[in-house]
C-alpha cells in the first residue's frame, strides 16, 4: 500500500460533509418550524376574532329585538319579553366573556377570549326611553329578557340562561 503524501484523511472528510448536511438540514427545518408556528398564532388569533364578532352580532340583534319590543308597548309595567339565545361556549377552543355596557341610547357589548390579546367590541343602540342594564356573562347559552321592575322604568337584562 503507498502512502500518500497528506496521509489517510479521506474517510474523515465524507464524515464531515455528512455532519455538517445533517447541520444545516436541521438549523432550515428549525427555522421553518418557527416560522410556521407564528403564522398559526396569528391565524388562529384571527379565526377567534372573527367569531367573537359575529357572537356580539348575534348578542347586539338580539338585544335590539327585545329593545324594539319593549319600545312599542304602551304599558311596559305589565310585559313580558324573554328571548333565548344559543351560542357557542368556546371560540376558537377557547371560553369568552360577555361584556354589556349602556349609556344612554348607546352601548357595547364587548366579548373577551381567555386568549390574551383577543377581544372584540361590537356597538349597539336602544330606543330613547329603554334602558339596558350592563352585566358580565360567560359565553355560551343567553337569556335576555325585559325586566319591568328594575331601575326606574325597567331594564332589558341579558343573563346566562
């Protein structure tokens, strides 16, 4: 066998070349796995979005409905409106919250995931002389009904059924 001048240093240079693919192979799917991961974040932060509006869509319709009602009576003390609502209790595979807020004619109703970060505000209006109380819920199955004895002329509530 003749020696070669530099040695016998040609196994170790295919080891090598095979380290340094299983290397850089690695270090692209990484950065691959990292990229991929941030854009399900988003997406997903996006799918929730898009359902919590169109859970306070339902919600706002609904009070408006009920606020229609009490406004075309001529005697609310002896009225009764009770409408039930049916929704999800999870969105995007998270719970919400269900955040009524009036003011006057005016009001949000505001539903927060228990994802940080998601929340949605949907406005609302109500017939000058109806009054909405504000109140907090979980998400899920809704009650939202006309109360003639609260407040001073009474109050359309919205309460977990």
């Amino acid at each position: 066998m003749r020696e070669h001048p530099g040695g016998t240093d040609r196994a170790v240079s295919v080891t090598v070349g095979y380290v340094m693919t299983l290397a850089v192979s690695t270090l692209l799917l990484s950065g691959l796995f990292v990229a991929g991961g941030s854009f399900v974040d988003t997406q997903r932060e996006r799918a929730a979005q898009g359902e919590l509006t169109v859970v306070g869509e339902r919600v706002a319709a609904d009070v408006g409905t009920v606020d229609r009602l009490v406004a075309s009576t001529t005697s609310r003390s002896n009225l009764t409106v009770n409408r039930s609502v049916s929704l999800p209790r999870r969105a995007a595979g998270t719970g919400y919250r269900i955040d009524v807020t009036a003011t006057g004619t005016e009001g949000t109703i505001t539903l927060e995931s228990d994802r940080p970060g998601t929340a949605v505000t949907v406005p609302f209006a109500t017939s000058r002389n109806v009054t909405v109380r504000n109140a907090t819920v979980d998400g899920g199955d809704l009650l939202i009904y006309w109360d003639p004895d609260a407040g001073s002329d009474g109050e359309v509530v919205v309460s977990a059924a």
